[in-house]
C-alpha cells in the first residue's frame, strides 16, 4: 500500500479498531493488536522471502473463544493477494494457535481476487480451498456506514460508492464534529484529499476550502481526553500539597506541559505526515518537504500543506506552494530550501 493511504489507514485503525472489527466480523470483540512481522530468512524453504509484515492483526474473542482478525488495505491491484492472504494466515495461525479471519479491504477500484482461494490437482481434486473476505469499498453504499452506529467508519465515506459527492462529506463533517470526534475527521479529510485527488479542480478546490477549519479542530481536540487527564494531574499534585496555592500551581504547570508535549507530538505526526504524501506523489521534492516541515511550528499550516499534497495534480504546483509557505516561516541563512526549489 503507498504510504500516503497506509499513514491515514493504519491511524484511523489504532483510533478504531472495534469499529474495524465489527465490519469484518460482527460478532467479535477486539482486544489488541499482536505482531504481524514473520521473519523468515532462517528457513530454507522460505529464505528468498525474507520478512513478511501483514498489515494489522488483532486478537479478538468471539464467542468467548480466542480468534485473530487479519487486514491487509490495497490501494492498487496485487495479482497474488489471495496468495499472500493464505500464506499470512497460516503464519498466524501457527504463531498463535487459533484461528484466523483474513480481510483484505480494497480502497479504490482495481482488480480484486476471488474468494475463496482454490487449489486443484489436474484431477479437479481439491487440495485446499481458503475462504477470506473482500471489501471492495468503491461498491459499498455510503448508506451502509452512515446507518451503522461505528464513529470510526465515518472516515471511510469518501471511499465508498457515493463518495465524490459533496453532501456526503458534508455530512461526514456534521456527524464527527456533533461527536466532538474531531480526531476522526481530520483523517477523513485526509482520505478524502486522496480520494478526490483525480476529481475536477473546482471539487478540489471546494474540498480544500472545508479543509480551512481544522485549525478549529487541532483546538478543540486540546480540550478533550487530554486535557481532562492533564487536569486531573494538576488538582492530584495540588492535593497532594495540601494547599489552594499549590493545588492551582499544579494545575497550570500541568496544563502547560500537557499542551506543549502534545503540540510537540502533534507537530511530529504532520511532519511525517507530509514528507510520507510528498514522497509518494513526488519523490523528487522529498527534500524539499523534510526542509519545510522542519520550518514549520503551526500544526494549521501543516494541516493545510497535507490537504495541498493529495490536491494538487502537478509537481510543480507542490513546489511552489512549498516553497510559498517556506517563505513566510525564518529558517536558518544555510537552509537547503532556496537550493531546493531552484
């Protein structure tokens, strides 16, 4: 999968992997993520492999048994996906000594296998026969994720067979912010970056303008989860002293480092973020996008650099945005950025 769909698909899993779970198999209940990293140098038989890295694999229950639930994103064709699917699978399967219920979830529209695997002897004897599921997402109603109660599928709603439509992302839009889930729509902002990346330049430009009020998310995201665990810290370490003085000191010194390590964080995350997108659409202005992020301490016009990448159609429209941006930021006289954009 290229890195620009496998950075926005791997987040949206780790902010909902129950949701995931249910949409493969409903029943079962997601407990954590184990290691889908087979390393296979040591075996003779599969030396010339090397190692192989599933996508996500996670231990469910189901029924109150033990299962593993296997999903591997595709944003292209694989002539040998059912091939890798089964060879995954078995490698689970004997690493963890239950059963295993391979997906593999297609995010744009390309060849895709047929299930199950079949394998015949010249007899038309069956040797094995291996059953996966396949989600075409392109084929998917947006009806289907809209009537679920699953938050973390929202994001996918550009994807689906309605997704180029602006009413959906507006309505994806509406639902996550009444949700205060604002976490999950700037990944769905960026699905849809990628997804509508083809689409007609007013579109485009209609989908960048909606992209302007994340900034407003980055903030409110400040006043969630976080900031409740950062004040409850301040009032412990206040208690703790025993006095008002001390109980409001705790607090703001926690609140300020709370806020400055997940700017910090957050800050990094963008970064990877864009350098991974430009790397993949344009290998050739890598460079030139580590320099910039590096120059840049708002996560918003980072945020807005991200939705130009999967937006733009040339690379030369990326460079001079980049360097637009490099030039409203200081950064040190031996930058490589003026060298870079020549």
């Amino acid at each position: 999968m290229g890195s620009s769909w496998d950075l926005a698909l791997k987040r949206l899993f780790e902010l909902a992997a129950q949701d995931f779970v249910e949409l493969v198999l409903p029943e079962a209940r997601y407990q954590r993520d184990v290691s889908g990293e087979f390393v296979l140098a040591d075996i003779p038989l599969f030396k010339e492999l090397g190692a192989l890295r599933a996508d996500v694999i996670s231990a469910c229950e189901l029924t109150g048994q033990p299962v593993m639930v296997h999903f591997e994103f595709q944003s292209g064709p694989d002539a040998r996906m059912a091939e890798r699917l089964l060879l995954y699978n078995v490698l689970a399967d004997q690493r963890y000594r239950c059963p295993v219920w391979s997906c593999v979830v297609y995010l744009r529209r390309c060849a895709a296998p047929l299930t199950p695997y079949q394998r015949e002897l010249p007899n038309k004897k069956k040797v094995h026969e291996f059953h996966f599921l396949v989600l075409k997402l392109w084929d998917m109603p947006a009806a289907d994720l809209l009537q679920s109660a699953r938050w973390g599928m929202l994001p996918l709603l550009p994807l689906t067979r309605e997704g180029q439509r602006r009413e959906l992302i507006v309505e994806m839009k509406r639902r996550l912010e009444q949700a205060r889930r604002y976490d999950l729509l700037a990944i769905g902002f960026l699905i849809a970056a990628l997804a509508w990346a083809g689409a007609p330049a007013s579109e485009r430009q209609w989908l960048k303008e909606q992209f302007t009020m994340l900034a407003d998310f980055i903030q409110e995201l400040k006043q969630t989860d976080i900031y409740q665990m950062i004040l409850e810290e301040g009032l412990k370490e206040g208690r703790e002293k025993g006095l008002k003085e001390g109980r409001e000191k705790g607090l703001k010194e926690g609140l300020k480092e709370g806020r400055q390590q997940e700017r910090a964080e957050r800050l990094s995350e963008l970064r990877r973020m864009l350098v991974a997108m430009v790397s993949a659409r344009f290998p050739e202005l890598g460079e030139l996008a580590r320099e910039v992020a590096a120059g840049i301490s708002e996560p918003a016009a980072l945020t807005e650099l991200v939705v130009s990448v999967g937006l733009v159609q040339e690379g030369e429209q990326l460079r001079q945005r980049l360097l637009e941006q490099a030039s409203g930021h200081r950064r040190p006289s031996n930058s490589k950025v003026d060298q870079l954009g020549q």
